[in-house]
C-alpha cells in the first residue's frame, strides 16, 4: 500500500513539474506604435519603441497584464497585452522566392529579401500563402520567424 501511495506521489510531482513549464508563443503588434518597457507595469521606463504594425514577437513571460517578447534581433522586453493580438504574420529570415503555387517549380512572382514582414493566408506542409504589398503568394517556410 505505501508503495502504491509513493508511486501516486511520484506521478503527480512529475506531472505537475510539465504544467508548470510554460510553452512559448508567438503574437504580434496591434499598433504602429508600441511601447516595450524594462519590466512588467507602466513604471517601467520605456526601452525602446516598435514601429512596425504585425510584427511577430514570442512570448517568453508572462506578469499579469504584461507579456515578456523577443523579436527576430534578439531584442527583448515588456508589452501590455493590449497591444498585441494573434499572429498571421511572418519575417523571412534569408531571401526567398515568391511563388505562383505551393512548389518550387512553378513561376517565380517576386524576391523577398532578408528581413521582409509577410501576412500569412494559409499554410500546408511546408508552404504558406502569404501577402506582401501587391503580390500574393506561396514560401516555404524553413527559415521564417513566426508561427506556422
């Protein structure tokens, strides 16, 4: 019986140990302006300024109503959430081709350079439909940062 209640013990601090692990996640930016301060209330000093709407950021942290980021540069910091909101949105992390379907034998529409903010339509596979100015198209998304 002692064994059983041990081993009942034991389960539940190994399970409990994988609740407590927060998964990370991607949003992105509300606004054109965006505040990104030292620490989690509107105490904090400003650190620096996003100006870049749909930017995806990962959630790293969480303090109430604040949210702990880092984008792409490795830049990081606090944002309110009500700033932030689901991500549709990627940035190409290598030049990529732009593609008329989801393959890359099919006729090439555009180059996207390193750096370049896309909004995501859909995805499949290793492909997503994406929108950038007057194109829309197909990438494959191996290095894009952003959720898929």
């Amino acid at each position: 019986m002692q064994r059983l209640i041990v081993a009942f013990i034991l389960i539940f601090l190994f399970n409990s140990n994988l609740f407590a692990i927060e998964k990370t996640y991607f949003l992105m930016l509300k606004n054109n302006k965006v505040n990104v301060r030292h620490g989690p209330s509107f105490d904090y000093p400003i650190k620096f300024i996003y100006n870049k709407k749909f930017l995806p950021i990962k959630i790293i942290d969480k303090k109430e109503n604040f949210r702990r980021i880092i984008d792409h540069k490795k830049n990081s910091g606090w944002i309110h959430i009500s700033q932030l909101k689901k991500s549709n949105s990627l940035i190409v992390l290598e030049d990529k081709i732009l593609f008329k379907n989801s393959n890359k034998f099919s006729k090439p529409l555009a180059k996207l350079k390193k750096g370049r903010l896309v909004i995501v339509k859909k995805c499949k596979s290793k492909w997503c439909k994406v929108k950038v100015e007057k194109y829309t198209g197909w990438i494959n998304i191996k290095n894009v940062w952003g959720e898929q």
